[in-house]
DNA sequence: CTTTTTATGTTCCACAGCGTACCGACTGAA
DNA sequence: TTCAGTCGGTACGCTGTGGAACATAAAAAG
C-alpha cells in the first residue's frame, strides 16, 4: 500500500502490448478526464469510444425495464470499457457509470476497429479480458444470488479497493445500495457491522479501508475467485508478471 | 405450434452460414447424440469440442465453491458451446449439463479453431452470439436478484419451450429448484400457483404448456427482452429472416 | 403383486431484506 | 450565521424464501 514513486497511471492492458504495437496504439488515444457520476453509455445506446481507464474506475450496470440495477462487473485500469466493439456491435447492453474519477485513455469506436482488425496481438489481448469478463459477470450472478449482504458488501470494498489508489473510497451507502441493488437502510446495517469488527471505518460519503486481510475473511470466496481468473488472464497473455499479491 | 413436416433438425447458427462454408464446416463435424444429465463440461475444465445442438437442450450453470449453482443461460440449436475456444481459452468456467435430450453437432476444438481462423463469416457469426451471450447472462443476473420465484418460473418454462418441439417439458421440480437456485419445495408452491391459473399442467417429471400467451403475462420482462435482443443478433447477421411469432 | 425408489404436497419456524418513514448530523452555499 | 440539501441511524411491520421434516402418490424394479 502507498505508492511514493510519482504516480504514472497506465493501463494493463494497454501495458501488455509490445513496445511497437503499444506506441501505434497511444498514438490514436486521447487522455480525458472521467467526472463522478457520469454515464457512459445506457443500454442500447451507440458506444462512441473505446475506453481505458488509467486511474478511474467505472461500473457496469445491468438494469431492468422496471428500474432495478446491479453492478454485474467493475472496470478500473485492468481492462476496458467497449467490448461490444470487438463483437460487432455498435450498441452496449449494460450501463456504465463512473464511480471513481480520473483520468482515462480513450479512441473513437471505428479508430479502435481499425486497429483490432489490424493487430492480432491486439485482438488476442481483448479476446483474453473479454473471456475474464465473462467469468466475472456470471460469477456475479450467482454470488449476488446466494450471498449475505454483509460478505458482498466487503467483496465489493476489496474489488473498488484494488482499483484505487490508497485506501479512501468516495463513495455513499446511497451509491453502495444502488450497486450492490438492496436497500440504503441495508448498506447502513452492514457498513456497521463491518466497521464493528474494525475492517473499516467511514464517515459521510468516504469509507477508509482499515484492514484487507480481515476483508478478505468477511468477503465471500468470490473475491478471491475473481482474482485467481484475472492473474490466470494475464499469466496467458505472457505479459510481465506482476506479484500475485495486490497493493 | 406444431411441425407437421417431418423435423428436419438444425442448427440456426450453422445455417446462417453461406452454402459453402456450411458444407465445409459440416464436414468437419460428427452428430452425437445427447443423454440427460449429462455434464458436457465442469468448471476448469478443458473444453474438447465446440457443439451445436441440434434438437437438444444445454444449460449454462455458474457454480460456487459452497455448493450454490444458477442456470446463467440456456443453449439449444438457437446457439453453441464452446464460447471460451473463440476466446484463446482452453478451458471453460461454466458448468454445461444437459437438459433436453436429443441430437448435436460437435467438432473438435483444435479443429474448431482452424475454422475459425479461415473463415471471417463464421467468426463474425460467432462474434453476434458471443455477444447476445452476454447480454442474457447479465439480464439473468438482475433479473434473478430481483423478480420473484413465480415470475422466473414462468421466464424459464418460455425459455424452454422456445427450444424444445411440442409442449411437453420433461423436467422435475427438483431439477428446476437447481436451475432457479431456490428450494425443491418452493418451485412445487410455484408451480401450483402457474398452474391453478391454467397456464400448465403437469405430473410426475413432466410439464406441459398450457397457455403460452399467458405464461408470458406470468413471466418477467426479462423473457421478452431476452428475446428481442436475439431477434436483433439475427438481424444483424442478415439471415433469412424468421418470423418474429416464436413457434 | 409387492417392494423400493423417486416425485410431489404440505407444514412449521426462522430470518434476511423490503418498503416506508422519520430524525439528527454534517456540509457547503448564501 | 443561517439554511437547504445531503447523508447516515434507526425502527416497524411485512413477505418471500430458506431449512428441515414428514406424508402421500406414482413409477420402476423385483
């Protein structure tokens, strides 16, 4: 934890092509800064750009006609936001809402279909986040199912936590409830009892992570489920290994 | 409702393929035939063919180190297993059991993958499903969070019966209590309550639809939605358009 | 025809999470 | 300093579903 080099953001992905590749690639991305709360793209809704987060993170959402909405994935400088583009499709099924701010890469859709057709290393990475992504959404599916609160809650702090720099989370029970699709009143008990047991601690709109080991014991097995599918990802795609340890 | 022609099975992503190609994948293919219960595959493990059901019925199951098991989406000759081969995985993180019994097609994966590789028309085929694939597993998830046991019931006795020739499901209460993820008894309240609204019958492992359009009022959106998001995929691939009245 | 196995019907209790509502506390803008 | 707006704490009753059991009925095996 705590990063006293000066920060460079970069992406993973994005850092996992060789060199020649990577410089072709930065050369048609532009840097933008994400703000809070924004959306993306909606369901159904054209996908301008490709996105690659540096050092913000973004939340896909699935909804219903009805108005109800779940976090099915997270997406923070580990992978990328437009993956319907490598898939043919113009349109995104999920929402997806910046839930961290910072800055991002991004490259208009036809530019990064252009690029894909011509760079297999390219497509291969994708092919390789995209099967991630896969994985993680239906292990979503049934954790969100069979799981307390209490264990989701902590999972989705160790998931928001990896992806942040440092240990503050900016986030309200308000947006938690909304993510994690249960009651206000819900994220309140559980952030509690959380905090009781000093694996927390927050107050108005930030939550500080107090200790990860402890969270990783209330989280479900899915954290770490999700983790070991992510490391195999990228031992594949043979890029440097990073440690297997996180922070 | 109701071929009288003698059934001719296929496989409507095979058949969306131009003449030629199709000629040169069925060449590489062998029909097998599939039994009830069968698990195609396990989690972590490795795939050995890609399979295109023909008049069978395959559900994709993610699965919990617990125990806990979700039906995330169902295959039958509408789509293929085999997903994570066009992906550079070996392997596949989903359970494959076999629901409806009947004939597929199968190909070796190496082999699948050399088609793959020659064929862009296949691939983009393959792109179109990947990515209604994951639409419907994203929709299962919200909706699995959010509806109620009665109106996912009646969501996957539609679902099943798109897939399936005649009324007839030959499905126990306890196999759907698996696919739901709730209890054995809960799917038997559930399934008295669709029936004393007339909408099926049933007896001893077997159930019959009734009432379709009335299912679909008992039904979540989630059904239809599902289904218009497959009907675009079609679309888009611009096969001979089927009717948009299923069965 | 009898026995065993399998599928369904039903019941009792427990409880997580829902809907709703209201209150107090903090914060930032005027 | 005040005030409006936002955020968190708490409480009440309700309900869908879980866990667990046991009873009956139909089918399969013998």
């Amino acid at each position: 934890m705590g990063f006293t080099t000066p920060f460079l953001p970069t992406n993973r992905l994005i850092e996992s092509l060789p060199e020649e590749e990577r410089k072709r690639f930065l050369a048609d991305c532009e840097i933008v800064e994400m703000e809070f709360g924004q959306m993306l793209v909606e369901p159904g809704e054209i996908i301008s750009h490709a996105i690659f987060p540096l050092d913000c993170l973004v939340s896909l959402i699935a909804t219903l006609e009805s108005g109800g909405r779940l976090e099915v994935s997270m997406v923070g400088n580990e992978g990328m936001m437009g993956i319907p583009l490598m898939l043919g499709a113009q349109t995104s099924s999920l929402q997806a809402l910046i839930q961290g701010v910072g800055p991002a890469l991004r490259m208009s859709s036809a530019c990064f279909q252009d690029h894909l057709a011509q760079s297999p290393t390219l497509e291969r990475l994708m092919k390789r986040y995209l099967n991630f992504l896969m994985s993680q959404i239906s292990q979503s599916a049934v954790c969100t199912h069979y799981h307390p609160l209490e264990a989701r809650m902590a999972r989705w702090l160790l998931m928001t936590h990896d992806r942040t720099r440092g240990d503050q989370l900016r986030i309200t029970h308000e947006f938690l409830s909304n993510m994690l699709g249960v009651r206000r009143a819900g994220v309140t008990l559980a952030a509690k009892a959380i905090q009781n047991r000093g694996l927390i601690s927050y107050q108005r709109g930030r939550i500080i992570v107090q200790d990860r080991a402890g969270l990783e014991e209330a989280s479900c097995r899915c954290y770490v489920a999700d983790r070991n599918i992510y490391d195999q990802m990228l031992e594949q795609v043979a890029c440097p290994m990073h440690t297997s340890a996180h922070k």
